[in-house]
C-alpha cells in the first residue's frame, strides 16, 4: 500500500514537503505511510484520516487503499473510515487535545511562578544596597566656591551629603547645594535603604577659587 503511494506521488513528481504543504500532514508522516512503517504512525482512527487525505490528493481510490491497509494490518472492522482528514494542530494528530481544563491549568501556573518571580525581585530589591547615580557635576574642576550636587537613588532610601540629611522626591531625585574652598573638597553622599543597607559615592572636586585681592593691592 505504501509503495503504490509513493510510486503515485513521485509520477507525479511531487516532494512529500510539497505534499505536506498541500494537505497539512507532516512529511516524517507521509513517509512512515511510504514505508508501511505503522509504529511511528499515530493511533489507527488518525491513519484512516492520512490515507484517506493522501490517497484523494494523489487522485487514487480512497476506498481501494483503505481497504488494501485494513488487509494489510489484518483489520476485519472497528476503524471508520474517514473520507477526509480535518488536521488542526500538531497536538490534535498525536491524539492530544487542549481542554478548558488545560488551559485554566497553564494559567495558574504561570500566574503562580509570576508571583514567585515578583515577591523574589522585592525581595532582592530590598536586601541589596540602594543604588546612587551622580547626574551633576559633569567635572571635577570649577572656579566657584560652592556646587549642586543632584543625584538618584531609590525613592525609599535616606541620602545624606557629608553628614547633613537631605530630601528624595518620589523619583528618587536628590539635590544639595556644597560650599567649596580652595584645593581639593572631599564629598561623600551616602544612600541607606530601610534595612541598613548603604551605598557611599565619594566626590573629589578641585576649587580653583581665586584668592581675594591683598590690601596692598587695592
């Protein structure tokens, strides 16, 4: 039976992909049929679908060729024969189906794993040190004698700059004004969140503020 298949289809010189494309039946399956290889077939309801789908496409006698399987695999009865095979998905052809049930199933787990996933990201959110980001100054020279220093962090942590306690908005954004003197200032802006944990930034910035005018010199 399996040969006279194929001996059709190559007459007609089509490739089993091109046969799979035309009638949705997968091409490993096709060939299993070529080859009278019913162990890698599905159950006998969905073959009697194949052959008949494969027989009409090749224009052969449906009834001839299902008649010849039945003989073939010794089958008196008990397998309707199907005139055409209605292919949904790859589930459905290996005698799977998606049931309500199933779906109810994946949905809670994936809601499930999802809520594992959140309380884990809070979790590590929460125990790890807050990050600090410095937006402003861009250099570590000026010639001023103060500078703004405007950073972010988390919205929840507590920030101070050298010591003094300052206020975060609801961003995350910071902002503090420093007063400077001449040579190298030292600034520290440190972030504690709600457990203790602490980010310290250390600042260097250089002061090249021009010393006021002698008396002499006036």
């Amino acid at each position: 039976m399996g040969q006279r298949l194929e001996t059709a289809r190559k007459k007609k010189k089509f490739s089993l992909e091109e046969v799979e494309e035309a009638i949705k039946i997968r091409a490993r399956y096709l060939k299993a049929i070529e080859k009278d290889d019913y162990r890698s077939l599905p159950g006998p309801v969905y073959l009697s679908g194949f052959l008949s789908s494969y027989a009409e496409f090749l224009e052969l006698p449906t009834g001839e060729i299902l008649a010849q399987y039945k003989k073939e695999r010794g089958l008196t009865g008990g397998v309707p024969l199907v005139k055409k095979f209605r292919p949904t998905n790859e589930l459905r052809e290996l005698g799977y189906a998606v049931t309500p049930r199933t779906i109810i199933i994946i949905l809670v787990a994936v809601g499930v794993f999802g809520l594992f996933g959140y309380i884990g990201w809070q979790v590590r959110k929460f125990s790890s040190p807050p990050p600090v980001e410095i937006l402003t100054p861009n250099s570590d020279v000026t010639d001023k004698d103060n500078i703004v220093i405007r950073g972010q962090t988390s919205e929840t942590a507590a920030v101070e700059v050298n010591g003094q306690k300052i206020n975060v908005d609801s961003n995350g954004v910071f902002l503090q004004q420093v007063g400077l003197k001449r040579g190298v200032n030292t600034i520290e802006i440190k972030a504690t969140n709600r457990i203790g944990k602490e980010t310290v930034k250390v600042l260097k910035i250089f002061a090249d503020i021009a010393l006021p005018a002698s008396p002499a010199n006036q």
